[in-house]
C-alpha cells in the first residue's frame, strides 16, 4: 500500500476496529513474498531498440490490477492487510511523451485477524487519479517505467498538492459516494456480530516502478505514501483516527498491467473477465 492506492487505499482504515480484537484470535503470518512470479520470456521477441520504439511498445490500454500491503500492531498482535485494486490503465503519447491514465472499478480488503470490510464500488470509482507524464528509460537492458505520484483527493475538497486536512470538521468534507454520509464509507464486520462504518477522507499518493515484459504486460511494485483522516464512524470505538504504513516489501506490493482491447471499457466486462487477466488474489 510503502503504504494503499487504491481503493486499496481507502479500506485501510479497518486498522483502529482491530484494537477490539485483543485476545480473540490468531492473526496469521504474510504470505512467502513475492506473491507472484514475472512471466516466462519470449525468445523471439524483440526488445525495444530505443526509447521511441519503448514508447510505442508501452502505449495502449491495459486491465490494471495492484495490490498494496499494510502493517500496523494491536494488543491481539500485528494487523495484516493487503487492499487489491481494479481498474483500467491508458498509456497514451502525446507530445512525444507518455501519459497515463487511470481509473479504478473495484477493491476488495483481505486481512490476517477474524474481521471484513467492504468498500462499495460506488466510492471506489470516485477516486480520480490525476493523469501524469511517465519517465520511460532503459535500465539493463530492459525498458522500464516509473508513474510519479500525482495526489488526489477524495472524500474532501481543496489543494491536493498540500498535506491532507486532520480536522473532522473541515467543511471541505464533502460525500464522494453519494450515501448521505461524510467522506466515503467503509463497512465493517467483525465475527459477523459487530457491523459499524467508518468514515474517512484521503489524500492518495502512489507512485508506480514497472519493467515491459515480452507478453507486453507492465508489471512491478506500487509505492503509496497516501494521508488519510476518519471523519467519523457509526460507533464510538471505531472514531479514532488510524494511518497504517504500508509494508516495506516490494514482492508483497504488485501492480500488473495486462493489454486488453479497447471494447473492453467498462467496470462489468473488466470483473467479468478477471480470472482470465490476472492470479489469484492473495490469501492470509
């Protein structure tokens, strides 16, 4: 998540329920990192020759998939989260530069204590990244692209290029998933006999290191130093405020872009085709 974007992003705020857990369960350990392996290399391709050809080769409208990785502690021991993101990637030249876009579908929260969350998508497809030039270069012979972070808010208004408000009274809290509530909403279950919601506004600032691979994917590691504040909740003992780091594990951090057609363009078709895109999401 390093520490969340998306939508992976915005569920870490379950971080403050676990501290009702104490004595109640067993977290469980990461997974081996890193969770995935790069695809086997093609023989016959050919590499880009130089950055015009990476540029060409990089350009194109991709199904994107990033899951980023959370730490905290609590009195029943570590709080393991990982927030897996869907969306699309576009990477367009313009100018002669690079220029991605991305917009998110669908987020889901996997933890290592007894407790789940949801996010609805509603608030996951109100994040809107702004679109950023990408440095495209080659390094050891292979091509490589770097996404600098370009924040973004939600859940609140103003300046995103400034440190995130951390006043719950701010009157730039605005309800970006439309429910009636402030900020956006995180729905929280704990051994389905509490259900409460928090309430939260963030400052999202991730950046992404990724390497062309000979299948054209895009794949490498999510970097998120987002600020979050918790406007409030529906029970007293979820109104703190949290900001989980985000573990400092590449392997435990990925993103993947996968080249999909152009008519593959809405949120319903991309989840349709999941399995087929990208692994397995990751398990505790």
């Amino acid at each position: 998540m390093v520490k969340v974007s998306a939508p992976k992003l915005t569920l870490d705020a379950v971080f403050l329920v676990s501290f009702m857990l104490a004595g109640c369960s067993s977290p469980k350990p990461w997974p081996e990192s890193p969770l995935y392996e790069a695809p086997a290399e093609n023989p016959d391709w050919e590499a880009p020759a130089n950055q015009e050809e990476a540029l060409a080769a990089m350009a194109g409208h991709y199904a994107h998939y990033d899951v980023v990785a959370y730490q905290g502690e609590t009195p029943n021991g570590p709080l393991s989260t990982f927030i897996i993101s869907y969306g699309f990637t576009d990477l367009v030249i313009e100018d002669g530069e690079l220029v991605e876009y991305d917009s998110f579908c669908h987020a889901e929260h996997k933890a290592n204590q007894n407790m789940t969350t949801s996010f609805p998508d509603e608030a996951t497809q109100a994040i809107l990244p702004r679109s950023a030039v990408v440095d495209v270069y080659e390094e050891d012979g292979v091509w490589k692209l770097w996404r600098p972070a370009t924040p973004t808010l939600i859940g609140i208004g103003g300046d995103p290029d400034v440190p995130l408000s951390m006043d719950p009274d701010d009157p730039l809290i605005r309800d970006d998933d439309n429910d009636g509530k402030p900020g956006v909403t995180v729905f929280v279950n704990l051994f389905g006999l509490i259900r409460g919601e928090i309430y939260i506004a963030r400052r999202e600032i991730f950046q992404n290191d990724m390497t062309l691979y000979s299948d054209g994917s895009l794949r490498g590691t999510v970097i998120d130093d987002s600020e979050q504040l918790v406007v409030g909740a529906s029970l007293g003992i979820l109104n703190a405020p949290n900001n989980p780091d985000q573990l400092d594990d590449p392997g435990l951090n990925p993103i993947i872009l996968i080249p999909i057609p152009d008519d593959i363009d809405t949120c319903e078709e991309l989840m349709a085709y999941r399995d087929a895109l990208f692994p397995p999401e990751p398990e505790f």
